[in-house]
C-alpha cells in the first residue's frame, strides 16, 4: 500500500521461509510518486502485481552478507496500466 494514497501497489508471496535471506521491500506508486512502507521479509519471496498496476523493474538498492544472512534492499517500480 502506497503510504500516501492508500493504493495497492504489488502482492508479495514468502514461498521459501526457511532460507536465510532478510529483504528490506518497498515500491514505487505510479499513481502519486510517493513509495510504500518498508516491509520485512524473511526468506525467499516472489512479486507480482495488483490491478490497475504493472511492475516494471525490482531495483537492487543494497545487498549484503551478514552472519551467514543475505539481507537485501529492493525497490519495486509500478506503472499504470496491466
């Protein structure tokens, strides 16, 4: 949900929750310009988009290894229209 407006913005599903990956996910809102809140996710996830919206690009904005967990900061870019 876009902090702003209130929109969806993407659906996120944790499909392996076990592997040692901590994402730090957030996505761009086509509609307003303004992002989402951050969300946490522990695991392998996988992305796809709500009605109304298309994902472009999943942006790599940090990636690193710590303890033996992959933590990662993604962007997710929308653009109106399925």
């Amino acid at each position: 949900m876009c902090s702003a407006c209130d929109k969806p913005l993407a659906n996120i599903w944790v499909v392996k929750p076990n592997l040692p990956i901590k994402s730090f996910v957030r996505a761009e809102c086509a509609y307003c310009g303004d992002h989402s809140f951050v969300l946490e996710v522990e695991g392998k996830f996988l992305s796809g988009h709500v009605e109304g919206l298309t994902m472009v690009d999943n942006v790599m904005e940090k990636f690193e290894e710590i303890d033996g967990i992959i933590q990662q900061t993604i962007l997710i870019k929308t653009i109106v229209g399925d």
